[in-house]
C-alpha cells in the first residue's frame, strides 16, 4: 500500500500542522512492581541502558528512564544533561514504580491482554529473532508464543516480570 493511501485514510490529516515538526514520541510507561527486578530483565535480558531515575519520595514512586542505545559513549555524564538528552530521545521506555508493591506478593498490575483488554504490547526489534529467541529460551525467559507458534511464525512474544508482553521481529524479511 502506497503511503498516499495511508495519508489519504478516513481521519487522517494528510499534512500535519508545521507547528508539529519538533515533536518526537518520546516515551511508553509501564507499571512495575519490583523495580530491581525489572531493571534486571530490561537490562540483561534486552540490552536497555537505564540513563535517568528520579525518586519521588513524597509521592512514594520512582521512574527510570530506559534506552537501546548502541553506543553508550553518546550518552551525556552529567545528570541535567543526561535527563534533556534522554526526552529528546525516540522509543524511550519509562519503568515506573510505586514503593512497597514489592513487598506485597499478591501484587499485579494489569497486563492489559486479559479481559478488559486494553494495552497490548512492546515490541523490540532485533537483528536476528531467531537467534534472539534461541538466547531467551536460554536464559530462561518467559514466551508468551514461540516461533513456532501459530500462523505468525516471524514474530515471538515474550513477557516481562510483570507479565506485559514484548513482541520479538526483524525488521528484514524472516524466511522461515
């Protein structure tokens, strides 16, 4: 399908507003319940770089701000900086954590694919989902469906700690 008939679709403004050519998606938060335990997956299991945290005592939450950045010498040392380079920055991941739920066992937040459904997903891209999925089952992560799986087979999921689901492609064709 032709771009044309993209911008030409029922509600779409097909020349955005010039005052809209700064913007940049920045950022997705999710809810975590321990955030050592996520930072642990989105770090080892994924390659993020957390490259800002802000601890809001009084409020009794804390943010980390995430990146998949190739080159971390691009990021800035000092903390000002850092935190401006960061919202300048596309497809930025925020954990967000409210103190003590942690503590709590029985604790969940909603995945948003069980009924109401409502969030769906991340999605990483990797160069090779193959080989990417043959890494995850060896580090024991959770898949919410395999390759193999169904009648998408170029595309995995896999769920973080706190069971939201992480969809796994190659942005190259996938012969498989």
């Amino acid at each position: 399908m032709p771009l044309s008939d993209l911008t030409s679709l029922p509600g779409v403004t097909a020349t955005p507003d010039a005052a809209t050519r700064g913007y940049v998606f920045n950022h997705t938060m999710i809810r975590v319940r321990d955030l050592d335990v996520s930072l642990d997956f989105y770090t080892r299991v994924l390659g993020f770089t957390p490259v800002y945290k802000s601890v809001f005592a009084e409020a009794a939450f804390t943010i980390v701000y995430l990146v998949l950045v190739g080159d971390q010498g691009v990021i800035p040392d000092d903390d000002d900086a850092r935190k401006e380079w960061v919202l300048r920055q596309p497809g930025v991941l925020e954990l967000t954590h409210n103190h003590g739920t942690e503590n709590d066992p029985s604790f969940a937040y909603h995945n948003g694919n069980s009924e109401p459904r409502g969030f769906g997903h991340l999605c990483v891209s990797v160069p090779d989902v193959e080989a990417a999925c043959a890494r995850f089952e060896a580090l024991g992560v959770t898949f919410q469906k395999r390759l193999s799986d169904g009648r998408m087979r170029h595309i995995a999921f896999i769920r973080d700690p706190d069971q939201y689901w992480i969809e796994i492609l190659q942005p190259t064709p996938f012969a498989a």
